[in-house]
C-alpha cells in the first residue's frame, strides 16, 4: 500500500507545492491586512507564522477577528489542515468515506477534503435539511 495514496509521487510534490505557495500569499495578504488596520501585533505574529508553518499558524489565526481577512483566514485553516494530512500520509483519501478523492479534482481544489459525491451529498443536505418548523 503507497502511503500517498492515489496520486503519484510527482502529483502529490505537485499538489504539495501549490498548497505551501498559496499559504504563503495568504499569509502575506492577511499580515498586510492586519498592519493596515493597526493590528501590528498580530500583523508580526502572522509574518512570523509564515516560516514556522505549521499547527501553530491555526491556533494564531482563531484570534484574529478582521472580517476583511476572515475569508483568507479560513483558507489557511484548510491549507494547515490539508498539510496536516499529507504529512500522516491521509491526503486525497475522503474523510467521509474513505474514498480516493482523485487528482482532478484535487488539482481544482486542493485543499478538498471529501470526494466529490460526499461533497455534494454534504451540500445538498444542507439545502434541503432540517426547516425552520411552522
Ligand atoms: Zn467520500
């Protein structure tokens, strides 16, 4: 058994790479944002986050509360996740079902978690959940 799953070992490098190269723009985006708005310390915090790169950088960006940058802080949380998952060799493989997710689509969404059906499954309950009770 390939500890990478489906992907091979030049599209997991592929994918690896992509993922670590958006973190750093992220990062970049929200540390500028924060010095802008006078959030120096978190602002150093974020800069520093950005080469130590790992757990920490999510347990940092749950304080910051910039709604301008509260979008990119969710993607960073995915990305570390997404790393987190790699590194225990669990990138690619559905965290619903266990399915391959499959380079295609982790090649439009790296930081996909679930297969594509799981996905949909997941978001079409959502729209036709549980309504408000009359
Ligand atoms: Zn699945």
């Amino acid at each position: 058994m390939s500890p990478v799953g489906p992907l091979t070992a030049e599209e997991l490098a592929e994918l690896t790479e992509r993922i670590a190269a958006r973190k750093v723009r992220l990062l970049e985006e929200i540390r500028r944002v924060l010095a802008r708005s006078g959030n120096e310390r978190y602002a150093t915090l974020v800069g520093e986050a950005g080469d130590a790169g790992d757990a920490s950088v999510a347990a940092l960006l749950r304080d910051v509360a910039e709604a301008e940058v509260r979008r990119d802080v969710l993607e960073v949380r995915d990305i570390v996740a997404a790393q987190g998952r790699i590194a225990s060799g669990r990138y690619g493989v559905c965290i619903d079902c266990g399915a391959t997710i499959g380079y295609p689509r982790l090649a439009a969404y790296p930081t996909a978690k679930r297969c594509l059906s799981c996905q949909q499954a997941r978001e079409k309950g959502g729209r036709y959940g549980p309504q408000p009770s009359l």
